[in-house]
C-alpha cells in the first residue's frame, strides 16, 4: 500500500514549531522507520490566488496530486491544506476541535474552516488524538468514522546530566517553573497572559516561557520573574525540561497536549489543567497534578509541591504511534468511510 502523506505544515514556521509540527515530522519519520511506501507531498504547484483563498485550490488539487504520484491513500496531517473531495481513500488528523468550541476567537475566516469541517466530515477515516476529541467530533460535526491514535514523546526528550552546561546563553535562575509553547501570538485557550501576570506578582518560583515570540508574546518578560527563552533547539528544550523544577501547564482546551509527555520523558513532574484531554492521558501518572482549570494558585502550589519528583513516560513511542496510524489507512483502504464524496474525484481543473 502506497501513502501519500501531505508535509506542507513544516514548510510554515507557525505550524512547523508547534504541535502539529511535531506530529507530522515524527509521524513520516516512524513510517519510513517501518518500511511504509510513503511519497511525501511538500512542494506542489497551484494557481496563483490570493493568500486568504489560497487553500481552496486543494480542494481540487491535493487528491490528483496524491493520485499522480500513485497513492492508494491520502493522508492529511491537519486540517491545514485539507481537502473536501480528494476521490481516494482519505485519512485527515484532527488534532482538536479548538476553533468550533470559540469562534469567537479563531474563526476569522468562516468559509475556510467550513470547508475545512466539511473536509473531516467527507473523509473515509479521522484519526483524533484522544477520546476527549473523538466525544468533540461526534457532537459538533456527527462524526463517528474516528481512530483514537494517541501522540508520543520524540527520542530527544530523555533526561539531560547537567543540562545547564546546554543552556548557558539563557541566564536562567538557580530555580523555575516551565510552560512550553507558541507565543507568536499568545493562544488564548493555553491561558499563559494570566499564568504569566500571576507569576509576575511574586510568591512563586520564577516562570520561565520557551518557544518562539513576537512582540505581544514578549510583553509577558519581567524581569527576574518571566523569563522569554525565544525558540530553542531541540536538545535545549530536553536539557530546560531536565532542569526546571516542574512544567506547568494552564490549558483550558487541549486535543492531546504533547509537553507534558516530553517533560515526563526528560524525568520533570507536571502540574496541569484537569481537562478532558489531559485527565484521560495523565490522571494515573504519580507526577502529575491536576488542579481546576483557572484556578492559578493551585496549579502554581501543585507545581513546587511535585518540584524534584522522580518522573518518567508511560512508554509509548513513535513506532506504536505509526503501527497504529498504518492500521487506519488499512482501514481506509478497505472503504470504511464517512462519507460517499470522500472518493468521488473531482472534476480536472485547467
């Protein structure tokens, strides 16, 4: 079975230094690690339109792609560049339903993401990160037709020995809490404006913020009380997680949540929102406290009081996470579908 699996996410820094980077790199590596014949669509031609319809064109576009190159079954990572009518076997990754929930403060272009909602509900197989995503589907878009396909930690995140000698151009203080994320700009369900102006009040360890930043994402610094880290390497994010007492985490929503696994990875205690998502994944993990979400002064005391707790992961990896994904196209070939267009082709555009 040949795959065609669309990696153009990593070509937009926004989405390529995030989760849904992080998913779709480790996702085609572990493929190629088990053998899958896997044609990675990455540069592809398209008409020229205007940037906030540009996507549209992959309505028409992406499955003749995957179909020029051979692929008995298309693979969407995200939502991002989906397709409504790809006329194969087609896998779209969900990764949470965000947008849906508060449109208010994602959905600035409407069509787009009804397209893009249309995209999921027509595909022959959804995969979803957790339970608490699968329940999202099928109560805001009637969809059934998911595979729950937890994430993993990548190999990089592993304890660090004295990680510090990794982070000296940083300055970072003897002791701090850590948030892991975007903030280019800030996200307003991961809820790091009020953590960070809490922080900044006093009473509690340092807060340091690591991930990229623009200028909003900056204003939360004060100084010796949030530190901004800017992006950071991988092996750096590793030898912050390994140092810092613990990583907080004040999500009100999140599809998976891939940072507390990866700090868990590296032998660093969580303390975290106790939302659906993150309640399934990490309630039975001994290093992990889940507090009220909102309520700060209980995620920032569980944070000190889990402050050098022996940590570890549950053991998943990449490879159980590909085995499984190669399942669902198995599935999807098969014709397990949600919806009769999903491989209807469309008609050639010239």
């Amino acid at each position: 079975m040949k795959v065609a699996l669309d990696l153009r996410v990593l070509g937009d820094p926004a989405l390529a230094e995030r989760g849904i980077g992080r998913y779709t790199s480790e996702l085609a590596a572990a493929l190629a690690a088990e053998g899958v014949p896997v044609t990675e669509l990455y540069t592809l031609q398209r008409p020229w339109a205007p940037a906030r319809v540009a996507e549209l064109w992959d309505h028409l576009l992406l499955g003749r792609d995957a179909r020029a190159a051979g692929a008995e079954v298309l693979h969407s990572p995200s939502i991002d560049h989906a397709s409504a009518r790809p006329g194969l076997p087609y896998v779209i990754t969900l990764h949470d339903l965000v947008p849906l929930k508060n449109p208010g403060s994602y959905l600035r272009t409407g069509l787009k993401h009804r397209l893009r909602y249309t995209a999921v509900k027509r595909a022959t197989r959804v995969i979803v990160p957790s339970q608490a995503v699968a329940d999202d589907a099928a109560a805001l878009l009637g969809v059934d037709h998911t595979d729950v396909v937890p994430e993993a930690p990548a190999t990089v995140f592993r304890p660090v020995t004295a990680p510090r000698g990794l982070l000296a151009r940083l300055r970072l203080p003897e002791r701090f809490l850590l948030w892991v994320g975007g903030l280019d700009p800030p996200d307003p369900r991961k809820g790091i404006d009020r953590l960070a102006h809490r922080a900044a009040e006093g009473g509690t360890l340092p807060l340091v913020l690591a991930g990229r930043h623009d200028a909003a994402g900056a204003q939360l610094g004060v100084e010796g009380r949030v530190l901004l880290t800017g992006r950071v390497s991988d092996e750096e994010l590793a030898a912050l997680y390994s140092a810092a007492d613990a990583l907080v985490l004040p999500s009100v929503d999140e599809g998976f949540g891939l940072t507390p696994h990866e700090a868990l990875a590296c032998g660093t205690a969580v303390a975290a929102s106790a939302i659906p998502a993150l309640t399934e994944t990490l309630a039975d993990n001994p290093a992990v406290r889940l507090v009220p979400p909102g309520d700060l002064d209980a995620l920032l005391g569980a944070a000190e009081e889990l402050a050098g707790r022996e940590a570890q992961a549950g053991g998943r990896t990449w490879d159980d996470v590909a085995r499984e994904t190669l399942a669902v196209y198995e599935r999807a070939r098969g014709g397990r579908s949600g919806d009769r267009h999903a491989n209807e082709r469309p008609p050639d555009a010239h």
